[in-house]
C-alpha cells in the first residue's frame, strides 16, 4: 500500500469525542486519555459491599432484623475528597503527552511520565487521606432480614456501599444471606420436607397424628396401608416466598418403624396375620431379574 499521500498530521487531529471505541483503543495502547483531563474530574459512583450474613432457619421463616459492623469508604473531609489540590501538569502542560518521541506509526506521543497521561497532578497531598480523597470509617447499622431468604439471597441497601467520587452517588450495600440448616427440616426451593416416624401398625391400620410445621403442630390422617416414604402435601406450610406473597408447601415423609418381635406369642400372631395378607410376590421379581 501507498501511504504517501495520507496526511497523517490530520489524523492525529481528528476529533474523536464520542467514539468511545477508539477512546478506549488509545486508552489500552498508549497508556492515557490523550490529555483529556477532564476524564479524571468525571463523577464515578462508589462500588458496591457485600456483606455475608449467616443467619438461624428460624429468622429465615419468620424474617428479623440485624445490627452489623460495617466499613466503608467515605470521602476525606479534611479536602472534600479531591486528595489535595489538582493542578496542570508542568511537564506536558496538560496535554498528558510527553513532548519526546512517537510511539507508533499513528504519531501518537506517549503518556507523560510525570501524570501518567492525565494531565493533571496532585500537590499539596492531603495529610489525612494522603491523597487518596477518602477515609475508611466503621459504623453499626441495622438491617432487616425479609421472611423467605435462602443460601445466596441478596438484600439490597441503598447507598449504603462506598461513597463516590466528584460528589458521584455512593454505591449499594448487598446483604448476602446464609442459612444455618434445621435439624428437622429440609429445604427445597419454597417447599419443606419433614421425616415423620410412624410404627407399622399405624401404617396398616390407618391413624390421625400430630406432624410439625414452622407454624406449629396440625394433625393429619394416615390412610390403612400407608407405605414407607410415601408422602403426605400440607398446602401453604412451607417457606414464605420472597416476591408475589404466599408460601410454599410441606411434605410430610412417612417413615414406618418395624419392631423387633420377641415374644413368642406375638410371633405366632403375626405368622397366622400374614396368611391373610399375602402382599408380596418375591418370586416375579426374581423371574424378570434372570438375563
């Protein structure tokens, strides 16, 4: 290619405000902004916290509310968050671009060494930030825990999270929640899962019982010839659901408890009981497991 007649002075000049594309190119390649200082003065909104908060099964049903130490970023008071006094750059008079040599066949100078390509420089640092424009504080706030978090909720508090920059919004403080597993109940989604011991006479024979809930104790039905792990629905006694209201369902497990039978008597009973209740065919299953 032929670059003799490319006037490569006017491409230098080329006014690229707005195309951001090539703003961040020239950015990663040379090392700064071109002495666009003004991009250092732009409001940037502080960065979000996030705060892990382990919390008891029982808070996450019924929800509570939390006082934590929380340490943040402010801005200094001693300079209003600038660091100290931003001046013009001696060096390269605020152009961010060092007045020797060329970096690349575009003609682009390189960053000025003395602001990093700024422009802008930091004088008469600020004692008590040293130059940073903020402080790190330490305060106590209260926060509430909404009914029906789970493992990884988060709880938004707004502005809250370290404060900005040039009078930017501060950012948000994210309460991320952790739950401490119940010895009883077992959480899936909205929905809770609970054992429930039966003996097997009641499970033969059918009975009414008492069954926990995080609501307290309902009774319930158990029809003759309930099977082992067969599961009975408990609408609306699950976890409270975090958005559109409600709550979610339990399930009660059924776990049937075979007795030891020692007396002989009993023994003798339950032989004579079985010939009237013939429930199993062990011989299909051994018949469909021959290959």
């Amino acid at each position: 290619y032929d670059y003799s007649n490319v006037n490569f002075e006017d491409f230098r000049n080329f006014n690229f405000e707005g195309f951001d594309i090539f703003d961040d190119i020239f950015s990663d390649l040379f090392g700064g902004r071109a002495g666009r200082s003004r991009r250092t003065e732009r409001p940037i909104k502080g960065e979000d916290i996030y705060y892990s908060v382990q919390i008891p099964f029982v808070d996450a049903v019924k929800g509570n509310t939390y006082e934590i130490n929380l340490s943040r970023y402010v801005n200094c008071k001693s300079c209003g968050g600038s660091g100290g006094d931003v001046v013009t750059c001696p060096a390269c008079g605020g152009k961010g671009i060092s007045s020797e040599g060329r970096d690349s066949v575009f003609g682009f100078g390189k960053p000025c060494p003395k602001c990093g390509g700024q422009g802008k420089v930091l004088t008469n640092v600020c004692s008590t930030c040293k130059g940073n424009g903020f402080v790190q504080t330490k305060e106590k706030i209260k926060i509430k825990i909404p009914a029906g978090v789970d493992n990884g909720s988060k709880v938004r508090i707004g502005g809250k999270g370290h404060e900005g920059r040039n009078n930017a919004p501060a950012g948000d403080l994210y309460i991320v929640t952790k739950i401490i597993p119940h010895e009883l109940y077992e959480r899936k989604g909205n929905n809770l899962y609970v054992n429930v011991d039966v003996d097997m006479f009641e499970a033969a024979l059918g009975e009414k019982i008492s069954v926990p809930t995080p609501y307290g104790a309902v009774n319930i039905n158990i029809p003759a010839g309930t099977q082992p792990d067969q599961k009975f629905r408990l609408r609306n006694k699950g976890m409270p659901k975090l958005k559109g209201g409600g709550h979610g369902d339990l399930y009660v497990v059924i776990k049937v408890k075979i007795p030891q039978v020692a007396v002989e008597d009993d023994r003798a009973s339950l032989k004579e009981m079985k010939k009237h209740y013939d429930i199993v065919n062990r011989q299909k299953i051994i018949q469909k497991g021959k290959l």
